[in-house]
C-alpha cells in the first residue's frame, strides 16, 4: 500500500512538472521611439534590421497595430495595465496623478496576472512609471527588477552608464539614472547589457516555472550614440543615397523630411541585432517554439520639433504624419510582431488594435485566467492571431498636455472608428476627420459639420471623456 501510495505521489509531482514545463513562456520585446517605418521589412532603405524582418516574416505581422499613446511614461502605463492612460489622469502638466502616483494602489499590472497564475517574471530597460520605488517593476509583479526605475532615458548608452557625455545635460533630478547596472566594463553598451541580462534570465533554473520576461530598451531614445564602427558605416551609406526635396518642413512644428541619421541607424541596427541573439538563443535551447515573442515599440519615432527648437531629430514617419508626442498616425502608429508560440505560419494582418490588447492577449494564449475588471480597455486579438480575422474597433486617444515647443503637438482628443479618425482640438474647439483608407498622410481634413457619422464620431468622444474623466 506504501508503494502505491509513493508511485502515486511520484505521478502526480511528474504530472505537475510536466503541465509546467508545457506552459508557454512570453517574451515582450519593447523598443523605445522606434517609428512604424524605421525597420527595413516596412520598406526602410537606410535601416537595417534582418533580424527584425525575419521575425515578420516567420510570425503575425499587423499593419494596424497601435499604441494607447504617442509618449513613452502613457504608453508604457497602457502595456502593463491594459488600460487608457486618460484614466489616471495621464500625463498631466505636472506628471502628478493620483496622490502625485502614476498606479491606483489596487492596479494589478501584467506582470503581477502572470506571477500570482505561477510565471517566474523578469524586467530589464526602461520602466519610467512613477518616481517612487513603490511604482517600480520590483513592486508591480516582476520577480526580478534589473535597470528599471524612474529614468526616462539614459545618461550614456556607454558605461558608465549614469556619466554623460556632456555633464551639461546631468538630469539634477537624478531621474537619468539607470539603477542596477553601477557595475560593467568600460565601453559597454547599453543594449548589449540589456540583452546580456535577458539571456541569464532565460537560462536560469525556474524552478519548473514558465517565464514571462520584457525586455524593454532604452534605444532608440536619446540621446544619440552608437558604436563609432555603425555610425561610420551608415554615414557612409547616406552619403550614397540621394534624398529629394528639404531636410525639413515647416508642418507640425517642423517635420524631419528624410531618413538619415547614421547614428539613429546604427542605434537601431543594435536592438536588431539584440533580437537576433534573443532568438538565436531561444532556437539554441530548444524554447523557441513553446516562447511567444512580441515585438512592439512605445510609439512612432521623434521626427518633428517646435518651432524655434532646433533639437535633433531621429527620423521621418513618412508617409504618416509627424512622430512622437503628435496623435496623427507617425506618432501613434508602431510595428506589432508575433512569433515563437503557438504561430505556425506567416499571416500579415489589418485588424486595428492597441498596446492595451496586450495584456489580455497574452494571458489568452498561455491559457491563463484573465481580469476584464483590470485591463478595462484591453481587448484579446487572440482569435485574429490563431485564425487571421478582422473585427470592427473603435480606439480613443487624448492628450491633454501639449508640448507645442518641443515636439510641436497640441491638446486634442481623438476617435479612430473604422476608416474614419476624428480629432478635437478642444482648446480651439476645431474638428478635423480624415480618411485612412484614402489618406493615410492625414492631408485632406473632410470635416463636415452636418455629416451624420461626423455627428456619431463627435459624440462618442465626448461620451469617452466623460467615461473615463479625461483632465481636460
């Protein structure tokens, strides 16, 4: 009877081990300002990313992919709550929210869904949620917290990592400095570190855990450097190309015309190149095929500046419309990549969808339990990645801190319905709606007052806005 009892027992710990083990593992890989048309597989010719392309090509590539919104500390605020920021005030003049948080005390954020349902989590990069520790991934569900804090950008992407290039430029905040990564040899750089930190994750014992690990650089932010060898091959190569008409033009702000800056190139080149050994590294060990990788960015790329600013800028978002920090499609717009798990073969889809997808999404695919009380405004695309369909969505931006001098952006609230995208310039009380499908440059304002779903378009922003109290 003993023995039938132990043989039990070593069946049901062998079931178990076995139902972990055969858990999907999830890897976010988060690029930071990297604009929809910055890889070459979305026909970039000075950028080069095969790694990035392949992965395209071997996965779900959607061409409709959105992001909650076009500045980093909202969007990324989107990601982990599956939430609109507008809902938590965000961002605000003063950055304040809530009791001067970003997170309600009760907010369950995406790591904190997969740790409580048995996933061994990681972060690594860029967090810039909160200036407390309180509000840092350590305390928001990630087991392992490496580099993540307040910081918005770093210092130096060449260690020492918290030493810029021109002490000029020190943030006296002490919010540019990167946590966790005091030590590292001289000359390292920074997305290689990051990686470098992701690979020992994934090679660690979890214990017969499944992981859920983001990886979420710090490139392609500012400030520009890269490793001298990159930036000298891709001046080389722009000094080959020929580029039509100004370097600028004066349109929201001012509008970078071209892609061509070596050094942004060669920034870039380095987070393929990261997603090259991620990959590499997954097929080595045999996880490929039971990880699910996503590939996404923050938002469109910094390709527009004020007027009478003269910062430099990354890139152009053409044919979208302007870049970071603007609701028009360069700023909102952003790659979307699914590979790895459970994707069997290639699909390119239009369904229209947002980083607050995400967080449902993913739980859905690994067969976890998911909390529609949480990522309120999250929706599962799980059935558009399996079986390739497209549904109708409606998705609402709001923007209730202009950077007119910076970036050139103004207040506004936004609907997408369909093909139709309405704007309101609510301190000028100006309405604009283009046509995506005809005119995806946003060029050709066909605001009509007395149009009937113009009408239906301007109630629905104002229902939202009262739903979901967006500071105006």
């Amino acid at each position: 009877m003993k023995n039938l009892k132990l043989i039990f027992l070593v069946l049901l710990l062998s079931v178990g081990t076995l139902s972990a083990q055969n858990k999907k593992n999830v890897i976010i890989f988060l690029v930071d300002d990297l604009g929809y048309f910055d890889i070459s597989h979305h026909d970039s010719d000075f950028y080069e990313t095969p790694n990035i392309d392949k992965l395209a090509q071997d996965g779900v590539d959607f061409t409709n992919a959105y992001v909650a919104h076009p500045r980093c500390l909202p969007s990324r605020y989107a990601l982990q709550t599956g939430r609109y920021p507008a809902r938590a005030g965000i961002p605000a003049k003063n950055e304040n929210t809530i009791k001067g948080k970003k997170f309600y005390d009760n907010e369950k954020t995406i790591g904190q869904a997969f740790k409580e349902q048995g996933y061994h989590t990681f972060f690594t990069g860029k967090w810039h949620i909160g200036h407390e520790e309180d509000e840092w991934p350590h305390n928001k569900g990630y087991d392992i917290n490496i580099a993540g804090g307040a910081a918005g950008a770093p210092n130096s992407y060449f260690f020492p990592y918290n030493t810029p290039k021109n002490p000029k430029k020190v943030n006296k905040k002490g919010h540019g400095k990167i946590l966790g990564l005091d030590e590292g040899e001289e000359g390292e750089y920074l997305t290689d570190r990051l990686t470098d930190e992701t690979l020992k994750f994934i090679n660690m014992d979890h214990e017969g855990k499944p992981f859920f690990a983001v990886l979420s650089h710090y490139g392609v932010h500012t400030p520009f450097e890269a490793k001298q060898d990159d930036v000298k091959k891709y001046r080389k190569k722009a000094k080959g190309m020929t580029f039509e008409g100004p370097e600028y033009t004066e349109k929201d702000g001012w509008t970078k015309m071209h892609q061509n800056n070596p050094t942004y190139a060669a920034m870039v080149q380095s987070v393929d190149e990261s997603l090259g050994r991620l990959v590499k590294e997954l097929k080595d060990k045999g996880m490929y095929d039971n990880t699910i990788i996503v590939f996404t960015s923050d938002h469109g790329g910094l390709s527009n500046r004020g007027n009478g600013n003269n910062r430099e800028l990354a890139t152009s978002n053409l044919p979208l419309r302007a870049g970071k920090g603007h609701s028009f499609e360069g700023g909102t717009k952003v790659p979307l990549i699914f590979a790895g798990a459970p994707i069997t073969k290639h699909k390119v889809i239009d369904q229209v969808t947002t980083n607050t997808d995400l967080y449902p999404t993913l739980l859905e695919l690994c067969d976890l339990k998911t909390f529609p009380t949480e990522h309120l405004d999250g929706k599962s695309i799980k059935n558009n990645i399996v079986k390739g369909k497209t549904e109708d969505r409606l998705l609402f931006w709001h923007s209730s801190r202009a950077r007119l001098k910076s970036t050139g952006d103004n207040y506004c609230t936004v609907v997408r319905d369909g093909d139709l995208k309405m704007f309101h310039f609510y301190k000028e009380d100006v309405y604009e709606v283009y046509d995506l499908k005809n005119d995806q440059s946003e060029s050709n304002n066909i605001y009509d007052a007395e149009n009937k779903k113009h009408k239906e378009l301007k109630k629905s922003i104002n229902l939202w806005r009262k739903e979901v109290k967006a500071a105006l």
